[in-house]
C-alpha cells in the first residue's frame, strides 16, 4: 500500500485544531486550503527522517526544538491563505505500529 497515492499516514485532526484554524481563517474555503496543506502530511516517509527539518512536497517542516523526541513538528505554509502568511500546522507522528497509522494534527498557528 505505500508509495500509491493514498499515501503512507491517515491524516486526522481534532476538535481543537479545528477550532484553532476557525480563529485564524473565518471563511470555510480558506480552511479548505489549509486542509488540503495539511493532507500532504499523508505522504510523510515510512522511515522517519533521523534529521530535524526536511522537505515535504512542497512544504518546508521541522521538530520542535522546545520538544526534544516527542516527535511533535510543524509544517510550515508559505502561501498567504485568508489573508494569513506564515502558517504552521503542528502535527504528532506516532511510532509506526498498524499498516496505516494516524498522524495527528494538534493545532494551526500563525508565527509572526
């Protein structure tokens, strides 16, 4: 199943990010953009990378730094979404236990 276009993660968010990404983008076309941003976290590498940041499509991510190990990042959005620049959308890998694990999307900020 890996390598096809339905990618290697289930991408799920929680209520609380959605409430997070209502407050920053009031408009539900432009959280539809935010979403389909945060989808491409679907294709994250089977083998997680042993590196702090990296290239995702063509997203920009990196761990946390303050979270050493937590395995909490943040996907970095360089489109100006709703009036929104510099969007981050912080994610949770999982360790790798079922053919199709969850990734988690935690929050959406904007970083100034």
């Amino acid at each position: 199943m890996e390598g096809n276009l339905t990618g290697s993660y289930l991408v799920r968010a929680g209520r609380w990010a959605f409430q997070e990404a209502q407050k920053w983008l009031p408009r539900a076309r432009d959280r539809a953009e935010l979403r389909r941003h945060a989808l491409k976290l679907r294709f994250w590498p089977a083998h997680h990378p042993q590196t702090d940041e990296g290239q995702l499509l063509d997203l920009d991510w990196s761990w946390i730094k303050v979270l050493p190990g937590k395995r909490i990042g943040e996907l970095r959005i360089h489109d100006t979404i709703g009036g929104c620049d510099n969007l981050r959308v912080i994610f949770f890998v999982p360790e790798r236990r079922t053919d199709l694990p969850t990734l988690w999307v935690l929050s959406v900020l904007q970083k100034k």
